[in-house]
C-alpha cells in the first residue's frame, strides 16, 4: 500500500484531537487517552501502515492503548490520508487558541472563557484583552491571574520561533531513519544545537554522507513529513516540516564527514575557540578538515574522517557534543579534566512518580510493572500530599491507605524494590504540608514548589532554605519550578540554597519531565562544582511517562557524572547510602 500517513503524522493528528477534546471540556479519561495514544504512536519502531497491511486491526490492536475506537480511527488514516473525525473539530476551534492554551496561566477552560466572553482567536487577542484590563473584570479572575497571564506570554515571546528539544527530537530521529532506509547514503547524523541536546532548538540539521547527492536531496524532500521547500540544492536543502519546524540537510562526502560533524554541531562559540587555539598552533579548522598552515596557504591534511581525528589534530581528546558550548570544555580537555558523563543506562532507580493516589493515571502495581519492565531495580512512589486544591493524595488522616496500597505494589511485583515516599508541597512560608509525624514514617520524602511562584527572590531563598532544614526531607523536587518556555519560576540564590542543601545532604532533583527538565544544565554544572548531591525522577503520571532520557541529556550538558546522581547506585548501596547515618538523620523505614 502507498504510504499515506507516517506514524508522525498520526501522532500528531491524536494530539491535536486531546488537546481539541481538553478546550472542549471533554471527559479527562478521553483526552488522556489520545494524549497517551500520540505518545506510544511516536516511539513505535514500525510504521502503522506497514503494521496494518501485515496484520490489519488486529495487530494495530495489539498495540497497547489502542482500543477498537483508536483502531479504526488509525485505520481510516493509513487508508485515506485523513480524518473526518480530526476535520470535523478542526471546524470549531479557531487554531490560534492552541497557542492560546499552551500560555502559562491559561488551561482549557480559561482558553474557552476568553474565547466566548471575549472574542479571543488567538495569542495576540489575548495580550490586547490582557493589557486593557479585560482579563481581570472576567468573573474568577482579578488582576494577579491577569497579570500572571501577561507574563506568560512574554515567556513565550522570549523563546521565539525555537521548539523544545523534547519535541524536536523524535521527529529529528524520525528523519534521520527515513533517510538511512532510502539506503542512498554512508553515514547520516543530526548536528547543530539539537546534537549538543540543547533545550530548545531554532531548526533541526542533518548531516548525511552519499555519492549521489542529488538523489539524497529528491528523497529528503519528497518526505512524508515535509510540508513545503524553502530551498533545494545539489548537496544542500531547507524545508518546512508539517510539525512546524525548519530542517536543513547538507550531504558532504565520506572523506570529510568528521570534519563537517564537527563544524556543524557547533556551537559556534566552541568552533570559534578551537580555530583560535588552531591559528596560534599554525592550524586551519574549517568543516572541510583540518590543515596545516592558513587559509590561504593550505598545507598538509591533518584530519578529516572523524570529530575525534579532528580533536586529536588539536592534541585534544573527544570532547562530548552535550559540552561544546565554550563553558570551560575546551580547557577541561586540555588538561585532562573533562567529565565521564552519565549515560542512561546508569540510572538504577527512579525517585519521582505517581499514581492515581493523587494525580497520576495509573495504579501503583501497574506503574511499578512497567518500573520493573524498563530494568529499573527500584523506584519510589511519591504521590502528592499538596494542599494545593488536590483532594486526592496523602494526607494526615490516609497513611496506613498509602501504605497499604505500597505493600499491594510491593507483592505483585517483588522483584522490584519500592520506597513509600511522598513529594510533598513547600509551602509559602518554607513549612511543608504534612507534618514531620507522618514524614517520618516515609522512607523517601521529595519537597517542591508548587504555589506562589512571585515571592521575591530572598522570600523564596529563606523558603526552600526552610525546607531544606527539614529533618525529613531527602530531596528539593523541580527545584526552579519552570516549564520551557512557559513559566519562567521560582527566583532564588542558587549559591545560597545550593550551599544549605551541601550542608545538610539534602539533594537536588534533576527532574526529567520534558516540559520540565530542572535542575536545567547550568545548576546542575554548579550543583557538581559545589559538591551537591543529585537524584533524577521521571515525574511519570503514567506508565510511558517512566523514562529519564532527556533528563539525563540535559544532565550531561551540565557536566553530571554517574557518582553525581544517587539514583545510579545500585539498591544494595543506594540502601546502604540511605540508612548511613547523616546530618539528616536519613531514616529508612
Ligand atoms: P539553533 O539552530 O539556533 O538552535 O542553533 P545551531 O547551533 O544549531 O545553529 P545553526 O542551525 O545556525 O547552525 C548549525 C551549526 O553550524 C552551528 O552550531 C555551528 C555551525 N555554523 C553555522 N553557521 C556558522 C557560522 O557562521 N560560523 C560558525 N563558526 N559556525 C557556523
Ligand atoms: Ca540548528
Ligand atoms: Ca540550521
Ligand atoms: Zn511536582
């Protein structure tokens, strides 16, 4: 059969109807339901439609998630290319207020208010309600969630045209396997920022090598995913793609492949160091290779082939794309100090998830199997105990309930160690939730930051000091409270809360949610400068949500080394770690 939509299409397609069905007001177990369809579809290792030819709704059922609506809804579009069920929709939502939605300080239901009330199509219409005073006369709302809103739309506005890396990057690899199949090619590879696993990215660049150039730019262009050619080369091509974003793809030959990775991963910053450091050793970098002499007087090749004969031809050793943001890595490689970095395989457990207890879709047994099932020996269930208008989650009166619920977990899958923990609030005064008589009958206890992001930066200091002071308390959960470019946090002295947790043990959570990843890179550089212990949770609220890949990418940007982060010991010696005696007095209960 033609191929008439790409699983990234299809997934795509189920995001928009969750997020048409969320503005809509809509049964949440529905919305989910897509939401949690458009993110298996992504990460499937096969085309749907090739899934379908072989094995036809069967197989598309036997896909997890995918009930006989989904089914025959995937069904329609590898068939026709469409859906009349998507089009439909489409119809009554302006498709400006999906941006709309995504602003901080705006969820569905405000989005519909605005857009009933006031006439809003877009984030345009917004501002221009916002600034005039609208917002705030809307009933339920006042000038603090006006004001909130006018915030959140500089969030947005301060990151531009540029998509989150977590976004990017599945289609990026979507690509690049397209590309590989069409077997016109040596080598393909992503570059540019998205290679260094920046947080955001401006476009996405590949980098293929092939001795029919031509033909690798006619296949690229013809893609699926493409939706218009911005410009079409013989060994260099721009393109629009339907998701939104730019790719660019440049072939070079075998020989110089090294060389142009290189150049094209950047940063610019880090190429520009080199060539300086290049010009003093009488050396000229460029992406074509390394040579003796200038530009103009091109000597001997030195290095071409790979990035590390091109570090090498510096007398420098392999230095990570993640590092190459002239951050200090070039002098750490010439002195032999650069980091091992943390891979993903060296996390042995997960310290951060939930269950329906309070906010997540899954019970504890079903989120531990999958624990188990990714190769996890141990995790920590830590639901809410918020005040925050969370009427599910621990509280003072349910412990023995939670427990109970831990031990069910603990019998259906024994082969997986399980802490009963909590994330529990901090709240505005730095005192916690739940009182330290139930914390200490937890053995693992997150604090975070869910309510007043506004205190001033020395509030907010004394606040997560307070909570880090907690005897109780073994981690700061999302410590900056930020979401990329959504919610730009909480303000506070890094050095000074960084220096209370050294003191007191406490560690710093790198939490590897995607709209999150917090600690960002440069904390985590400095938590590791300052000797601060790390932990890493995924945050999951649901089965596939149980995954620290770019938690852990952005923790290699920030120079994080497996001893760096807890959860990489194994549970003999993680336990061990946990029952040592501290400053704490770190309890396992
Ligand atoms: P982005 O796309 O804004 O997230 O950032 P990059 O780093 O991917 O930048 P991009 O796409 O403009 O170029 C990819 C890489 O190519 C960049 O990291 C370094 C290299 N490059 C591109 N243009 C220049 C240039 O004018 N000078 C130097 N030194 N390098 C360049
Ligand atoms: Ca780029
Ligand atoms: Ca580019
Ligand atoms: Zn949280």
């Amino acid at each position: 059969m033609m191929r008439l939509m790409t699983n990234a299409e299809i997934s795509a397609a189920f995001t928009m109807i969750g997020k048409i069905l969320e503005l809509q007001n809509e049964n949440p177990f529905r919305v989910r339901a897509y939401e949690r369809a458009a993110l298996t579809i992504a990460s499937l290792p096969r085309e749907l439609s090739d899934i379908y030819d072989e094995g036809g709704m069967k197989a598309l059922r036997a896909i997890g998630g995918i009930g006989p609506d989904l089914g025959s809804k995937i069904e329609e579009m590898v068939k026709t290319g469409e859906l009349k069920y998507l089009k439909e929709l489409r119809k009554k939502i302006p498709e400006g207020l999906f941006a709309v939605m995504q602003i901080e300080g705006m969820g569905p239901k405000k989005t519909k208010m605005v857009w009933e009330k006031l006439k809003v199509k877009n984030v345009a219409d917004l501002e221009k309600v916002a600034k005039a005073g609208k917002l705030a006369k809307l009933p339920k709302w006042g000038e603090l969630s006006e004001k909130k809103v006018l915030q959140g739309i500089e969030t947005r506005k301060s990151m531009g045209d540029r998509v989150p890396l977590t976004a990017a990057l599945p289609l990026a690899e979507l690509l690049v396997e397209k590309l590989k199949a069409t077997k016109l090619c040596g080598q393909v590879a992503i570059a540019g920022s998205m290679r260094r696993r920046a947080e955001t990215i401006g476009d996405i660049d590949i980098l293929a090598t092939s001795t029919k150039p031509a033909k690798v730019m006619e296949a690229f262009c013809a893609l699926g995913e493409v939706k218009r050619v911005l410009s079409k080369g013989p060994t260099k091509s721009s393109v629009n793609l339907h998701a939104g974003m730019q790719a660019d793809l440049r072939v070079v030959d075998e020989n110089v492949f090294g060389a142009a990775l290189h150049y094209f991963t950047g940063s610019k910053g880090h190429n520009v160091h080199l060539r300086g450091m290049g010009v003093k050793a009488g050396i000229t970098i460029s992406e074509y290779g390394v040579y003796k002499g200038t530009a103009e007087k091109k000597g001997k090749l030195l290095a071409s082939k790979t990035e590390e004969d091109v570090y090498a031809s510096l007398k420098l050793p392999y230095i990570a794309p993640e590092l190459r943001e002239d951050r200090g890595e070039i002098d750490a490689a010439r002195a032999g100090t650069l980091p091992k970095l943390i891979e993903e395989r060296d996390i042995k457990g997960d310290l951060h998830l939930h269950t329906d207890f309070s906010d997540g879709g899954a019970d504890a047994v079903t989120m531990a199997k999958a624990a188990y099932a990714k190769g996890l020996e141990y995790i920590a269930i830590t639901d809410h105990g918020s005040g925050m208008g969370m009427v599910r989650g621990l509280k003072e009166n349910n412990l023995a309930q939670y427990l109970k619920m831990i031990g069910k977990a603990r019998k259906a899958v024994p082969s997986l160690k399980i802490l009963a923990g909590v994330e529990v609030d901090i709240q505005p005064d730095g005192s916690l939730y739940l009182p330290d008589k139930i914390l200490k009958e937890l053995d693992w206890v997150v604090a975070s930051v869910h309510s007043q992001f506004k205190q001033s930066p020395e509030e907010t200091t004394a606040r997560l000091i307070r909570a880090i002071e907690n005897p109780f308390v073994h981690a700061i959960g999302h410590p900056t409270g930020r979401l990329i470019g959504q919610r730009v946090g909480i303000e506070f002295s890094v050095e000074q809360v960084f220096a209370a947790a050294k003191k007191r043990s406490v560690a710093m959570e790198i939490n590897a949610s995607p709209p999150r990843l917090d600690l960002r890179d440069i904390h985590c550089k400095r938590a590791k400068e300052m000797g601060v212990m790390m932990t890493m949770g995924s945050d999951a609220h649901a089965p596939e949500e149980l995954d620290m890949r770019f938690g852990v990418m952005q923790a290699r940007r920030g120079w994080v080394e497996k001893g760096d982060v807890m959860n990489t010991k194994s549970w003999k010696d993680f336990e061990k770690w946990l029952r040592a005696p501290s400053p704490i007095g770190r309890r396992l209960g």
